[in-house]
C-alpha cells in the first residue's frame, strides 16, 4: 500500500508537468499578442512631424538704407532729413519702417510736398503654419487687399509692376485733404519670405500745382526694385 501510495503521487506529478507548461506557453503567447497587438496600434496612431522647407531669407536691411542718396534726393526735393526716422521694432530680423517728408517752397507758387515710407516685414518657415514664402504670399495678398481699400480713395487703379521681385503691385488713387488733392502710389512687393510695401505720394499746397500722379508711379516703381534688391543683398 505504500509503494502504491508513493507510485500515484508521482504519476500525478508527471501528469501534472505537462498541463502546466501548456498553460504557461499559452500565457506567453496571450501576452505577446497583446504586446504586438499594443505596439501595432501604437505604431498606427504616431503621426510624423510635418516639415517646411526652410526660409530663404533670415535678415533685413535697414530700412533707412533701403533707398540711394540719389533716389531721396530725386523723390524729396527738399527732404528735411536724408537719414529717414525709423520706426521703432521689437525684432529688426522680422519688421522694420521708416519715413520721410519734403516741403519745397516756391513762395507765391505755392510749396510741393512730398512724403515716401517703406515697410519690411519678413517671415520664418514655422511647421505649424507653413513655410516663410507661403506665410510672406498671404501678407502680401492682405496689403494690396488693404491698399484698395483706402477710405476715401477716388480715380484707384491697380497696375502689375514687373521685374520687382517674385511678384509686385503698385496701387494709386487721388484722395482729398483739407482742399487739397495728394497723388497715391502704394506698391507691394514679395522677394521670397520678404514683403516690402511703399507708400508715396505728393500734393501741391498753397497754390501750387498737383503733381503728375504717372510721375510719382514710375518713381516709386524704380524705388520699389531697388529696395528689393537691398533685401537680397542683405542676405548676401
């Protein structure tokens, strides 16, 4: 009785063997199924970093020095300060302006006035909203949309202005102020991630003559490339 004893409890133990490493190898690969299964879903939910090519340009000019001595001289006769005043600019690598204004007095023929600002404004290739030429497109876009829209604007034509950068458009219109009539010209243009916007314009005050608006459209035309080129030469 008890080798029979001792005969059974060792048949149950190697009968026992068996079905418990059939349940381990079926634990093993329950859990490996899930793990793959895990990892696969993990896999199909991890999206790739969108990416924009980079930005062409990464400086500005000063905007003071957009224009040649020559050129202020001619669209400011009498320009009272050739420096220009610069605006003032939390980043000069991302925006900066600056002004000037003429007043040639001719004495009972009246005094000629002339004012000319510029504007650059440059963007950065940023994934979240596209790259530095898509974001400069879309300003561009805005500013000869906000030119046309000038409150008060009479005789608004729009004209293509070739040869200024990957696109450019001057905009002119008459407008009436204290019983004078200024000649407009706004011009925008884009060189890549760089958006350049003019604005000239002129009046004949105290009896003197209104300017030639064709003047000042071709003037401003001329200024318009060669402050283009002063952000491409900036960038070297």
């Amino acid at each position: 009785m008890h080798r029979s004893a001792k005969r059974l409890a060792s048949l149950l133990t190697c009968a026992a063997v068996p079905v418990l490493l059939v349940a381990g190898c079926s634990g093993s690969n329950s859990d490996s199924s899930g793990d793959a299964s895990s990892s696969a879903s993990s896999s199909g939910s991890v999206k790739p970093s969108p990416t924009v090519a980079a930005a062409k340009f990464k400086k500005l000019p000063n905007p003071c020095e957009a224009f040649s001595k020559g050129t202020i001289k001619k669209m400011l006769p009498k320009v009272k300060d050739a420096s220009g005043e610069q605006g003032k600019s939390t980043d000069n690598s991302a925006h900066g302006t600056c002004s000037w204004n003429s007043s040639d007095e001719n004495g009972v023929d009246g005094t000629q006035f002339r004012w000319l600002d510029i504007g650059y404004q440059r963007y950065d290739s940023d994934p979240g909203v596209g790259s530095g030429e898509k974001r400069a497109t879309e300003f561009y876009t805005k500013q000869v949309a906000d030119a046309k829209g000038v409150s008060g604007a009479k005789k608004l034509t729009t004209v293509k202005t070739s040869g200024t950068g990957d696109e450019a458009t001057a905009i002119t219109y008459d407008a009436k102020k204290e019983g004078n009539t200024f000649k407009n010209t706004t011009i925008v243009a884009r060189t890549s991630n760089i958006v350049v916007t003019i604005n000239y314009n002129g009046a004949g005050l105290a009896g003197a003559d209104t300017p030639k608006g064709a003047d000042l459209l071709k003037d401003a035309q001329a200024a318009a490339k060669e402050a283009v080129a002063a952000a491409t030469k900036a960038n070297g």
